[in-house]
C-alpha cells in the first residue's frame, strides 16, 4: 500500500457541554468529552465487565458554532475525523502530550424534539421535513420482483 490511513469513526456520548474558543479572524473551535464504551463477560469469572474511553473532541468553525447550539451534555453523536497528538508545556517545563480527534464530520444520533438530525458532510439529513406526510412504498408483486435486470 503506498499511502497512510489516519481515521476515526466514534459512537458515543458527550460528557460535557462544548466549550468554544475564539480567534482574531472570526475563526473559532470547539471542544468536548466523548465516552465511548466496551462491555464483555470475563470467561474466568462470568462476570460482566465494562469500560468507558474518553475522547477529546475538537470541532471547527461553522461546525463548531453547530456543536455548541445544538450538542448537550450526554448526548449520543457521531464522529467522524483523525488522531491528532500535541506536544506542550506545563508550568514547570515538562513536556506533556494530548491526545485529540480532529473531527471532520458528525451526526447527531440524540432525537431533538421531533427535529431532524444535523449532520456535516451528509446533506440528506439535514434537509427541513415537508410539511406533507411521506407517501407509504409501494408494494411489490411476484411478477415486478421477476422483472428485475439482475
């Protein structure tokens, strides 16, 4: 393979509200927990065992301005985006890292009041409902299922 892969795709909940920062520019992020969690049986002991990783979230600009309207803490999301680790300094001059997801794309999974899901990069859900009901799908007979090209 002659490339390089760096992805990421979470399903979780956020643990807090999305805390924005903002730049000269008009530029800004967003930043928040996401607890993703793992449940199993331990064979030895047949007793179930569960795990939670967090993960920090950063979001940008427009996305992030929807984030903060829109996510509150616990609600189930959708991310989509890249590992990316930064090197600081503490106060004391150790260098310490954090570990981050770049988020790329998202969608909300948490119903909102009979709103529609937000989503970046997926156009088809964030589309405003009709105000007319959807048409039921029309039933399929033996002889159309028998016309089929393949």
């Amino acid at each position: 393979m002659a490339g390089t892969l760096n992805k990421v795709m979470l399903i979780g909940h956020t643990g807090d509200e999305v805390k924005m920062h903002y730049f000269e520019g008009g530029n800004c992020i967003g930043r928040f927990p996401l607890a993703t969690n793992e449940e199993y049986i331990n064979k030895s002991t047949n007793e179930k065992v569960s795990n939670t990783e967090w993960h920090n979230i950063v979001v940008r600009n427009k996305a992030a301005e929807i984030c903060e309207k829109y996510l509150k803490k616990g609600d189930k999301v959708y991310i989509e985006g890249r590992i990316k680790t930064r090197k600081w300094q503490d106060d004391k001059g150790m260098d310490r890292y954090s570990t981050e997801i770049q988020c790329l794309e998202f969608t909300f999974l948490t119903p909102k009041d009979g709103a529609n899901s937000e989503s970046m990069g997926n156009p088809q859900a964030s589309q405003p409902k009709s105000d007319s009901k959807p048409s039921p799908a029309p039933q399929a007979t033996e002889e159309e299922e028998d016309d089929l090209p393949f």
